[in-house]
C-alpha cells in the first residue's frame, strides 16, 4: 500500500491506494502529436458541427499535408449533441482514435485514419462515470503507451468536498479512483490540469487552484502529484481568468505551463504566456483575437504539433460568420524555448450541414 498527499481545504491529509503501477518509472517517453489520425507524426485539421433534429454531432477533419480545403464529416448519430470530442491513441499505433463522450452510450470511433472516415467500425466502450464529469483527463495514466478512459470528478459546490480522478486501466480494465483536488471555496473547486509534468511517460494528476478563492481572477497555484515518484510541486503560474493550454512547447518530453489571455474579450489581442518545463522565463507571445460568448467574433484555441517537430504549436482558429472556408493560423515552436518558426496558415471547410462550430483541440484547454 503506497501512501500519498491529497489535497483537501488546502491543507495535506494522506489516503492510501493500491497504485503501485503510477511509480513504475521505466516507461519510455515518445512526443506523439495530439490529434494526428493518419500517424505521420503531425496534427491534423479537425472541426466539429452538429444538427438538431434529429440531434447528431459531426467530426469534421483533413490532414495537414492535403493541399485541398475540403473537409471530410462523420456523422455521430449516437448521442447527444452536447456530447464532447476528444482524442487519444487507445491502441498505442500512433494514430489518435476519435472518442465522442456523452452521457450514455460514452463511444470510440476506432477508425484507421481519414481513408476510411467513410465507414469505420465503431467500438462502445461502458463507462458508468458521467454526468457532468470531465473526460478531457483521459490519457495515459499507466506508462504502457496506450491511453486510459478517465474522468475528473469535482462536482460539488460546497467547501470541503473531495475531488476525485477515476481511471479505467488498459492494461488491467480496473478503475482506479485518485482523490487529488478539493472545493476550498463556496463555488469554487479545483480545476483540472492534466498532464506528464515529470516527463515519464504517464500524466500525471494535477489540479490548478485560485491562491485568493473569493477573487475571480486570483493568481492561480498548480498541485502536481508527480507519477514516478509520489512527490507534490506547487507551481504559481496565471490567473483566474486565463485559459490552460496542455502542451509540451520545448520538445524534451515535460508539459510545460501555458496560459492564454484576453480570450473572451470581443477582438482583444490575445497573449499566450507559456513557463517551459527548464524553469527559465515564460515567453510572451501574441497570437490570435478574443472572442465573446457567441463564439462569431474571434479565434478559438487550438494547439497542437503541426509539423511534426514533437513540440507543441501556438495555433487558433478563427470562427468565420458564415458557413464558408475558415483558416487555422499557426505560430510554430523552435528548438530554442521561446523562438518560433514562421507562420503557417491552412485553410479549411466549409463544414457541413450547419457550419464549422469548433476545433476538437477545444479539449486540450482547461
């Protein structure tokens, strides 16, 4: 039995689980890009769209490498169209399958890349934990290269509540429940803030927490419990208000921190302020317009490794007011921590039926 800290009203109580694979430090790290369903090592182009009657949710997509616009849509006629996109390499084949999360059935479209878009099969997977449960934790939480479904639960507003990770393992098909996270303030729990920030291959579990809970905009502190070891950092990065991006912007295998400003201000110069893993200064970046809660005005975040590098790319897509071609605008990360290479620039769409909506990046923001 391996004892742990576990964050609760700000102060450290232990709580003993059977985790004993989370400090196997063997594991190999590989940068794979997020989102890459053709697995040549780059993110694709990914949108979604949905209709309403009857409700369907669409996955729009195009690989980074076509030199054509046109997208191409499947159709998620199974669930809600509330329900949320996210993707993960179950497999561990290095292409990203496509996961459509909602509150009953929660499904994988398993399918080997944009060549069979047309009809993939589709694989349900159970899972009994939804709700208003976050699934854009899932990740690797075991080293073996595959990803493992998982939820952050963190659903009461009342101060003294318990935060929880649950996991189903891929190696084992066991759910594992982590109590990391709390609600410090009346209306205010813990923010997930997934992530490998030791670099050993598993994310890690770590929350993001207001330092003055009764300010919106409070500076904001970052609970990481480390996976090879069992060791907490406390890291101090951004504010209240910012947007969280999950990214590894210097390559060498650590999330790095990253938070974006300005995003939900009407045509706001947008500034993303990323803390490399090496400790050393966070650059300053501006990149992208805000947007207001209508989403038509502005760009949505939309990080990932365009090119291939293993780092990730500063990237937004700008919401066009019609259903018409819209472009990705994309900064690329250097080599060197705090350089970037020049922009690139891909056009996209339109989507169908009803217009391009969001990149499925969105779960990769917190």
């Amino acid at each position: 039995m391996i004892n742990f800290p576990t964050l609760l009203l700000g102060v450290f109580i232990f709580a003993s689980f059977a985790l004993f694979a989370i400090f196997d430090v063997s594991a190999q790290v590989t940068n794979r890009a997020v989102l890459d369903t053709d697995g040549d090592g780059r993110t694709d182009l990914h949108l979604s769209t949905r209709a309403f009657s009857p409700e369907k949710l669409y996955w729009c997509s195009r690989p980074i490498t076509n030199q054509t616009p046109q997208l191409g849509c499947v159709e998620f006629g199974i669930g809600p169209t509330q329900g949320i996109l996210l993707g993960a390499d179950f497999e561990n084949d290095a292409d990203t399958e496509m996961v459509f999360w909602g509150l009953a059935p929660q499904v994988i479209f398993d399918g080997p890349g944009f060549a069979a878009m047309g009809s993939p099969p589709f694989q349900q997977t159970p899972f009994r934990y939804g709700g208003d449960d976050d699934p854009t934790v899932t990740a690797d939480y075991t080293g073996d290269g595959k990803a493992d479904f998982a939820v952050f639960r963190c659903r009461s507003l009342n101060a003294g509540e318990q935060c929880y990770w649950i996991y189903r393992s891929s190696g084992t098909g066991q759910d594992i429940w982590v109590a990391w996270g709390a609600v410090t303030f009346p209306g205010r729990p813990d923010i997930a803030a997934p992530g490998d920030y030791d670099g050993d291959g598993k994310s890690d579990f770590a929350v993001r927490r207001f330092q003055n809970p009764s300010d919106p905009n409070s500076q904001q502190v970052f609970y990481i419990l480390r996976s090879s070891d069992g060791g907490v950092e406390y890291r101090f990065f951004g504010l209240g208000q910012d947007r969280f991006v999950k990214g590894d912007f210097d390559g060498d295998g650590k999330t790095d921190l990253c938070a974006v400003r300005n995003t939900g201000i009407d045509g706001a110069q947008i500034y993303w302020f990323i803390r490399y893993s090496n400790g050393g200064e966070a650059s300053f970046v501006p990149w992208g317009l805000g947007r207001n809660m209508t989403g038509l005005i502005g760009d949505h975040l939309a990080p990932g490794d365009y090119n291939g590098d293993g780092r990730t790319d500063i990237a937004v897509w700008r919401h066009p007011v019609t259903n018409v071609a819209s472009v990705f605008y994309i900064l690329p990360s250097s080599a060197t921590p705090g350089g970037f290479g020049s922009p690139i620039y891909e056009q996209v769409g339109p989507c169908s039926p009803n217009g391009c909506e969001k990149p499925v990046a969105d779960y990769l923001v917190h």
